[in-house]
C-alpha cells in the first residue's frame, strides 16, 4: 500500500499522469465489481435494457451489466453449468472449447512451462506473451513481468461464468488487451460449502474446496485448490534417452474475501491469496516453479439510482525460477540423450502495484437512453532476470552470470458512452489515451575470467489513443446485427525488453529496442435464434497487426525478438446450439484464421509466411445430457488443424482431434459422483518441435470422484 500511495504522490508531484505513459504490461482497468453487479445465470435484464428471458448478464464487452445478445461485440459465456460438466483440471484445458481461445503451446499447463502459457483470440500473434489480457473480476493475472498466465492459480470451484470477447479491446482496458479479454466472474457470496476430491491415471489427485457465509451486512468466502500429477512423458519413444522422465507438476492455490455493505450507498471489499506451483518439464535439470501473492482492496459508491464510482487497489509479489538443461550423449554408448547437464538457473522477482477509479452511470436520456463509462488507472511494474550459466566449453570470455529488468509506470484515461437509439439500434464509442515509461532498465554481464560490463539503457516514454466503435441492430425479436471498428497496441514487457530465455538448444535473446504492436480491425457478425432453444452465430474480421514482437531466427540455434513490419489476420468464427430435448443439447463451434507475414523489411523471406503456433481451423463439437433423476453425460470432439512451429514454416505441427467425456450421477441433495476421460481415445499429437526436440501432447488422462454440497 505504501508503494501505491508513493508512486501516485510522485505521479501528482512531477506531472507524471502525463508523462508515465502506460503501456507494456496489463491495464488497470476494470469495471465496477462484477461479483456483486451481475445477476445470476437466467435473471432477466436489468430495468431500462431488453427483456431477453433467459440469457446470462455480461460485463466484459460494455463495462456494465447487460444481455450478451444488447452488446455490439461477439461474447462466448462459458456458464457454471459447463464448468462443472467439463473434464478439464484446468481453465486453459476448459477455454478451448471456444475456437476463438488459443494457447501458445497445445500442451496442458500442468506439463508446459509457465513461460509459454500465453494466451491469444483470433489468432493474434500468438506468443509465450499474451495478446490478451485475462482478468478475475477486473483485476489483471496475466504475469506483470512476462505476460504469461499461470492457469493453475486459477481455482474453478469460485467461477459464476467465463466471458471470451475477441476483438481490439485496448479502448477500454489498455495495453494487454491487444486481441481481446478473457474474465472470470466470481459467484456471489452465499451461505454454502462446496468440496471436491479426485484422483486417476497418471498418478494424480486433486483437491477443491470452497467455503461461504454472509452475516447481515457482512460476506466471506475462502476457496483452495491443490492437484499433484506424475504426468507422462513428453518426448517420443523413438526418440527417449536415458534422461527422460515423466514430467510431473503440483500446485496449490488458496484465496479469501471478505465484503462489507458499510451503508446503503457503500460497499467495501478485500481479496488476497497465495499461489505455488512446481514442475518438471521430463528431465533432472528442467524445472520451473512460481510463488506468488496477490492482495485486492476497493469499494464501489452508488451516487445515484443508476450511477456509481468504483475504486480498486491490487498489488502482487512473486518470483518465478527455472533451469534449464544441456542435454549430451551416452559417452560410453553415444546413444542420444544418454546424459545432461545444468546448462542454466534464473530467478524472476517481480512486483506490481495498481490503482483504477471508474464512474458508471446509465439512464442519461439525450435522443435515446445513455450509458456512460469514464475511468483512469495507474500501475507501476519492477522486476528483475537473474541468470546463472553454466556454458561448456568456457573460456576467459564467456559469460557466466547476467543481470536484467526495469521498472514500468503505466496510467491511463478512458471514456465510453453506449447510446441505445432505441430497442432496436445501439452505437458504442469509446476512446482511451495510454502512456507508459520505461525506466531504470540495465543490463550487467560477468565473464568467466572475471570482467564485468554494466549497460544501462534510456528511459523510454511513449503515448498510445485506442478508438472503437460499434453499433448493434435488432430488426427482428430473433436476429442480431453486429459491427465494430478498433485500433488496440500492446507494448512490450519487461521480459521481451531484458529476458533472454533458451528451449532445448535454441536460444532467444531479449531486445530493448522493441516497439509497442498495433493492431487495426473490422468485425461484423449477425445472431439468430433464443438463448432458451437454439442460436447461430456468425463473425467475420480483419486485422492487421504492425510492428508484430516476434522470436526471429538470425542464425542457426539463435533468435532474438524483433518487430517483424507487419501481418494480416483475417478469418471467420461460426457458433450454433441447439435444444433437442429439455435435458438434451447439443453445440458447434468452428474458426477459421488466415495469419501471415505481409511485410518484414530485415526478414524479407518470411513474407506470405504462416504465423507460427496457431493453426487456420479449429472445430469443437459437443452433446449434454443433463437429468437430475439420471444424471449428466457429456462428450465433447475436439479438432485443431495443421500449424508451424517457426517463422520459417519449416517445422509442421500436423492436425489432431481428441474426445473428451464426462459422467457424473447425483446421490441425494448432496454427493455426486464424477467420471471423466481426456483423450478418450489415446489419440498422440505433437505440441513442439524446438531445438531439435519433439514433444508430445497429453495422452489419454482419467480420472473421477465425488462433489460434495452443503446450502
């Protein structure tokens, strides 16, 4: 609290909101509290919006409260309903059941290194580093550092629903928000008790559980989670040497909230929590583990019947380490993979502070009714790359320890007004101006033999504006017409900036001349049918993304981040679901991106070329049977087609499809019992091919037990 406090009296102090631009990392940003503003799943709308009778509130798309079919932005809602039927033990294993959502990697991150787990929408550049930004109730929990996600951090037992809103979104949230947003809703805080314990093959078991009571004005929840896997082996048989191991993970997550209706007019709220995770990605000497704390304090004052002021406060502590291994051959046998060796050892402390203040209100009547959103956050990032190596063969000039990092000062300013001409036609605007600094960044090598060099680099300041507009249509009580234009950026992280990092044999140095990406887009779309019995959806877009941070390849095992000029990513989502039977449903859900490098003036040759790690189609088909009498089944397909590892599309990814089920069958008003498969059918797929090693994708995982619930 006391950083937040002194960076803000040094922004004020220096003129500094004007002059600490925001950037490379997360906005701030985040519309009053959802936990408390959404209704639950099925209420109507609120007074003042359509009545569509049975469908879920969204906050992510417009800031405030409304019917995803009242936005003019393609929202995807995964419910609690499709959560708890998911045999996911994860969210990044949950989310790409929506085509739109990709991963850096198409491994599960209970095996991938936290570094890779980035997430990306429509194709977006996908990257270690996120072109999306993902939020818990409008609180960033991409890594400030890196802009990762550690997924396993997230606890699924305390999610109402996920909203996936693709498209530009820096207008409202800032720099990360580059391709899109991707938030957790919380559950409301009630009198239960909810737990869940499994354990299945290979060698896991997990446990979950969450906790809640309300006294009068006042509402508390505690949730965990913890999960221990042996995992599998990732390398091929053809290929496996005597170093291979399963690669095996843990992780634990606990997290508390306390709220507090102070005065009719007042609520106050606090969260924090504590996350651990350690893995081992198949071998003695490749390794990575995280610790990090999170503490959330805010309160939200209704200064009208529909108006209200939001403040939060969020700060996170954590450090991140990893080593990394050189792998040798037998010296006896010469057989590959025969031996290794700690080739490196990183340690990653990092902190981040931040502030958002928003005012909401709706009802304002000028020529139709009007939803004003205005707003502004600061945010200050420090953190540090801290590298041991451990090179062979040495000599007097190899570097054996490297020093890196900075510190990042972000604010920003909003303004949206959502202008409901009537029933029928809506238009959104909105802009933001973002400024960032980067600052105290340096650079300090020591070689073998002793000498040491110190490299201090400038302060860097830069302003970015994001427009976006939109305009909704409903002709017809069943169809929905859909539009919107935007121009997001996202800059550069600390970790591109002064992280260097290496993957098998190859290795990726960082680059503190990056700058910030830009992407302008089209999107239009139309919506038919009830959110009760059936819809079809379909969006079209265009994008094209400059000045792309991209790993290029400048000699054999080297790469280095570079901006790449520019590429195009254009394509189409189409969605359907239908309901056979009341306890019947049945959905389809498919994207098709086209992403390729249109300009590289220094990389000439990878004009016309693929992006890498997202492939041009993804499909997913699923059917649910849901009967309290009988209990629930549910099998889901899944299709990811052919895509490159590289920026020279000579390494392939072929395509692959697995099924996954789900079985569960209620025991009275309590117990259930829980039955799922992965994989069903052992299906094997590649998820890498780096540095001359190929790895593999999770195979067939099953595992079940019982849910507990107590109101």
């Amino acid at each position: 609290m006391k950083c937040i406090v002194g960076y803000i009296l040094l922004a004020v102090c220096s003129g500094a909101v004007g002059a600490v631009p925001i950037a490379a990392a997360q906005a701030a940003n985040s519309p009053p509290a959802p936990q408390e503003t959404a209704p639950e799943r099925g209420a109507t709308a609120e007074p003042g919006l359509p009545d569509q009778i049975g469908e879920p509130v969204v906050i992510t798309a417009t800031g405030e409260p409304r019917p995803p079919s009242d936005v003019p932005a393609a929202v995807t809602i995964i419910s609690r309903s499709e959560i708890e039927r998911s045999p996911a033990k994860t969210l990044d294993e949950l989310l790409p059941s929506v085509p739109s959502f990709g991963l850096f990697r198409r491994s599960s991150s209970l095996v991938a290194d936290p570094t890779s787990q980035g997430l990306n929408l429509r194709g977006i550049g996908p990257s270690g580093v996120s072109r999306g930004l993902m939020l818990v109730d409008g609180v960033p929990v991409n890594d400030p550092f890196g802009g990762w996600i550690y997924w396993s951090s997230l606890p699924r037992l305390g999610i109402k629903q996920l909203e996936i809103v693709p498209g530009g979104a820096s207008a409202l949230y800032g720099s990360s928000a580059l391709g899109g947003v991707v938030q957790i809703v919380s559950r409301r805080i009630a009198d239960e008790m909810e737990a869940q314990a499994e354990a299945g093959a290979p060698g896991t078991v997990s446990f979950a559980g969450l906790a809640g009571h309300r006294w009068g004005g006042i509402a508390a929840a505690l949730e965990g989670e913890f999960l221990a896997t042996d995992g599998y082996f990732v390398v091929p048989e053809a290929t496996r040497g005597a170093i291979d191991r399963h690669a095996s993970a843990n992780h634990g997550t606990v997290s508390g909230r306390v709220e507090l209706a102070a005065l009719p007019w007042l609520t106050l709220f606090a969260r924090g929590g504590f996350f651990a995770e350690r893995q081992n990605g198949g071998t003695e000497f490749t390794t990575g583990s995280v610790n990090r704390g999170e503490v959330v304090l805010g309160g939200t004052l209704r200064t009208g019947e529909l108006s209200s002021l939001d403040l939060r406060l969020f700060g996170h502590a954590q450090r991140f380490e990893q080593e990394r291994t050189r792998i040798l051959t037998d010296p006896i046998t010469g057989a590959p993979r025969g031996e290794e060796a700690l080739a490196a050892r990183q340690g990653v402390p990092t902190q981040d502070q931040g502030l958002s203040l928003s005012w909401a209100t709706r009802g304002l009547a000028a020529l139709g009714m009007h939803g004003l959103l205005l707003g502004a956050d600061l945010r200050q990032i420090m953190g540090r790359s801290n590298e041991d190596l451990l090179p062979a063969p040495v000599i007097p000039t190899t570097v054996i320890r490297r020093d890196a990092g900075g510190t990042q000062r972000q604010a920003g300013v909003f303004a949206q007004d959502v202008y409901d001409v009537s029933e029928s036609v809506q238009f959104l605007a909105t802009a933001r101006l973002d400024l960032w600094r980067n600052l105290d960044g340096d650079r300090f090598e020591r070689q073998s033999a002793g000498a040491t060099s110190d490299t201090l680099f400038p302060d860097r300041t830069a302003h970015h504006i994001s427009p976006r507009v939109g305009l909704r249509v409903r002709p017809a009580r069943l169809l929905v017409l859909r539009a919107s234009a935007y121009e997001s950026f996202r800059a550069p992280t600390l970790n591109e900036l002064y992280r260097p990092f290496q993957v098998g044999t190859v290795r990726t140095d960082a680059n503190e001349n990056l700058t910030p990406e830009t992407l302008r887009g089209l999107e239009a779309g139309v919506e038919l049918g009830s959110a009760r019995e059936w819809s079809i959806r379909a969006t079209g877009f265009l994008n094209r993304l400059d000045d792309p941070v991209t790993n290029v390849t400048v000699a054999p095992g080297r790469q280095q981040r570079q901006n790449l000029g520019q590429a195009r990513i254009r394509g189409a989502e189409l969605a359907a679901r239908w309901r056979l039977h009341p306890a019947l449903d049945a959905a389809a859900a498919c994207s098709f991106v086209d992403a390729r490098v249109t300009e590289a003036a220094t990389q000439p040759q990878l004009v016309g070329k693929q992006l890498p790690q997202d492939p041009r189609f993804r499909a997913t088909v699923s059917l649910t049977f849901d009967d309290a009498r009988i209990g629930t089944a549910y099998v889901q397909l899944r299709y990811q087609g052919r895509q490159f590892e590289d920026d020279q599309n000579q390494l392939p990814l072929d395509s692959f499809f697995v099924v996954d089920v789900f079985l569960s069958r209620r025991l009275g008003d309590h117990v259930e019992l829980l039955l799922a498969a992965d994989n069903l059918l052992g299906r094997s797929y590649l998820v890498g091919r780096q540095g001359g090693i190929d790895t593999l994708g999770q195979p067939l995982f099953v595992h079940g037990g019982v849910r507990l619930r107590l109101e």
